[in-house]
C-alpha cells in the first residue's frame, strides 16, 4: 500500500500506514484436511533478532535472509510441503509448523511426535534460541462428526485413555476440537481437531490459531503464580511488622527515630517488591484476559461426558489468577497503609515539636518579661542618673552666677530645681522610647 498523494486528503500521518497495516500483519493460516501443526512458544528475553535469524537460516533455502525482514515481528516461510510462520511478541516468540498429509500420517502423528517434522532440518527445534513454554503438536482430522461419542472414543484411545476436555466449536457446532492438557513424553501437548470434508480453510484456521493461543496465554497468565506464591510470606511478614508499628504509636515512650528508621526501611522493602513485580502482575491479568476473550471467540458448546475447553479454564485458570490479583492487592494495600502509617507518625513528630516549640515561648515569653521589668528599673536609674548630672550642672551655674555677684544660693537654686529636672527628663526618655517602639512596629 502507498503513502496517500492524492490532492483530495492532506498528507498521511507518519504512522498511518504501520497502524492500518497492524490488523494485517500476522493472517490467519489456511488449514486443510488432514494437517499436522507443530507449535513452539518460547521465552525470547535476551534473545536478539539477529540469533533468532541466524536460526531460521538454517531452513531450506532461507541462507539469504536478513535481520532486517524480520522487523514487522512476523515473518511467513514456505517449505517443501508446508509453511512455517514466525512470530514475537514482547515476551515470547512463537514458531508454528503447518504440513498438508496424509491421513495415515495424521493419525501416526497423534502417538509419534517425530511424523510431520522432516520438512526440518534434524534438530531445528531444539535448538531453537530460547526457552520452551509451551509445546503442542496438533493434528487436524477429517470427521463427518454425526456421531459425537463414537468421535470421542477414538479421541481417547489415541491419547491414552486420559482424562479429556472437548468442545464444539462454532455456532453450529463445525468442529470438534479435543485434548487432555497434558505434556506427553516427547515435552508436547497433544491437541485434536475434528472437522467434516469441505469445511473452509480460513474456518479451520481459526479454531487452531486459538485453541493454541489460549494454551500460550494461559502459561504466560500463569507466570505470575509462583511470584505471587513467593511474595505472600513476605507480605505477611510486613503486614504484622506494621501492624505492630501502629500499636506503638500510642506509646508515647517509643522514640520517634526509632520507628521513623523502621518504617523506613519497610516502605523500601515494600516498593522494592511493587517495582520488582508490578510488570508481571498487571501482564498476568491482560493474558488472562486474552484467554477469556479466545474462549469467548470459540463460540462452545458441550459435549456429553466432558469438560468444555472454558470450563477446564475457569476452573483451573481463575484461582491462580485470583491467588495473583490478591497478592497484588495487598501489596497496594499495604503501600497505602504505609502511608497512613507514615502520616500518623508525622503528626505525631509535629505535635512533639509544637508542645517544644510551645514551651520553648513560655521560656521566652518569661524571660522578655523579665527582660522588661530589668529595663524599667534601668530605665529609672537612668532617669534618676541623667537628672542628678543636670541638677548638677545647675548647681554649678547658680555658684557662677553667685561669683558674679548675684543674689543667688546655689544650693537653694539646685534643690529647688531638682523636681523640675526629673520631670522633664521623664518626659523626654518616655517620648524616645515610644519613637524607638514605634519604628521597630
């Protein structure tokens, strides 16, 4: 498809064509009657483009491929008698074998995992970049399906009288597809197919790319559980340490510091986890929900006798799903009470400081008092003091104007003046006092 340049729309978006282009980028495959499917999904962490090229170079005819085509994540390669498609994902990628046989070979490929893989080079998928998580070797078979039960016996017989889990797929029940969820000796899943001669490719397909998806999703769902299992001791752990935390925040004799530095150190303990195990925990619950919305597009019926493939979902997925929603519930939980816990102490730690602080200004306010009762005494010696030094200068005035010959007594003048003198010097020092406590205001 080409970039738009007709006149008649503004030019495209850069990421027009690679958003249009997603829903096609990975199609469906046509599967005919009768088929051998081999699937491998395997962790791709730390595994390169250019390793996982350098594998597939090692099929026929595929020497020249480049690291480069391998960009869009999905590439379709075509053997001497079927197709082979790889696919990444973020956390794993998956390699699915699809051979045209015939019927003989696929019924020998039910029990003998090696039928259908010599259109690879011998040992291909061992060495595979990566690490298995899921394996399955699913056989498509032609059935008129008239009789369902008569269908399911020859189910059981083929993979060993186990336990089984069936389902009609489709509104009109087109299908049959049966397994018994479990890992042969060869490390493969088994799953079968039936379907009636003439049914559609592209139908077909469908119902093999998610019946193998819902396996895939449920172990990448299922990653969660260990770490959840792991997790809950731990989370017990600091649930008891914090609960004791709160009882002794009504003790006044604790110190602070010390359940300051404790909680601390659980609030590190507690993050340290959420960052750790957030990722998983919210890809545990979108790989849930995927598996759900597969079986919901299965469209099932049941079959009499057995477990639909949905109900042997729900009842072995949903607790360990739940058993990971819960651990990760209370790890939020536990954060939030941290924090409460935390802002507890932080008014404890202030109303401390303000109690301190308190007394501290009844300790001020004592001495600015003292501090005032101090200066009015000094304020009347000085007063007393600066009067006594005027009275003396008039004394010493009246005896000069004595030696000149006026009729003057000194001593008489300089007692007589002595009430005068205080009450202007009195005047003078309250009028200073109040201009200095005015300009501090």
């Amino acid at each position: 498809m080409m970039t738009n340049q007709s006149h008649l729309l503004p030019a495209d978006d850069a990421l027009r064509l690679t958003l249009h282009n997603e829903v096609h980028s990975r199609p469906t495959g046509e599967v005919l009657l009768p088929t051998i499917v081999h699937y491998v999904a395997v962790f791709s962490d730390g595994v390169t483009t250019e390793q996982a090229c350098q594998h597939l170079q090692l099929l026929p005819g595929m020497s020249g491929l480049l690291p480069e085509q391998l960009s869009d994540q999905f590439i379709q390669i075509t053997l001497k008698s079927g197709v082979l498609k790889w696919e990444r994902h973020t956390e794993f990628t998956r390699y699915v074998i699809y051979q045209t046989v015939t019927a003989q070979e696929a019924f020998e490929a039910i029990s003998q995992p090696e039928t259908g893989l010599d259109v690879l080079p011998l040992g291909w998928l061992a060495t595979i970049p990566g690490r298995t998580c899921v394996a399955a070797r699913l056989v498509v078979l032609p059935d008129p399906l008239t009789d369902t039960q008569s269908t399911l016996k020859s189910a059981r017989q083929w993979l060993g009288q186990n336990h089984i889990v069936a389902s009609m797929i489709g509104v009109d029940g087109h299908s049959l597809a049966v397994s018994d969820f479990l890992i042969d000796e060869s490390g493969f899943e088994r799953f079968i197919v039936f379907a009636p001669l003439g049914s559609s490719a592209t139908r077909i397909g469908r119902v093999v790319q998610r019946v193998l998806e819902i396996e895939t999703y449920r172990m990448m769902a299922l990653r969660g559980l260990p770490i959840a299992k792991a997790l809950s001791p731990q989370l017990t752990s600091a649930e008891k340490q914090l609960a004791d935390m709160t009882v002794l925040l009504e003790d006044k004799d604790t110190p602070d510091q010390k359940l300051l530095d404790e909680l601390i150190s659980l609030a590190a303990r507690i993050e340290q986890a959420t960052a750790l195990n957030l990722y998983r925990f919210s890809a545990t619950r979108a790989y849930d929900a995927i598996v759900n919305q597969r079986i919901t597009e299965l469209r099932e019926k049941p079959v009499v006798g057995t477990q639909t493939i949905g109900e042997f979902m729900r009842r072995r997925l949903s607790p360990a799903i739940a058993t990971v929603a819960s651990t990760s519930d209370r790890l939020f939980s536990l954060a939030e009470r941290v924090s409460r816990t935390s802002s507890m102490l932080r008014t404890r730690v202030d109303i401390a400081t303000e109690v301190q602080n308190q007394a501290f200004l009844e300790k001020l306010t004592r001495g600015q008092s003292l501090q005032l009762r101090l200066q009015t005494t000094v304020e009347g010696l000085s007063i007393a003091a600066i009067s006594y030094y005027v009275v003396s200068l008039l004394l010493y005035v009246a005896k000069s104007a004595q030696a000149a010959g006026l009729p003057v007594k000194p001593e008489v003048a300089a007692g007589l003046s002595i009430p005068f003198v205080i009450l202007i010097v009195w005047r003078v020092v309250r009028r200073i006092h109040k201009s200095v406590r005015k300009d501090l205001s």
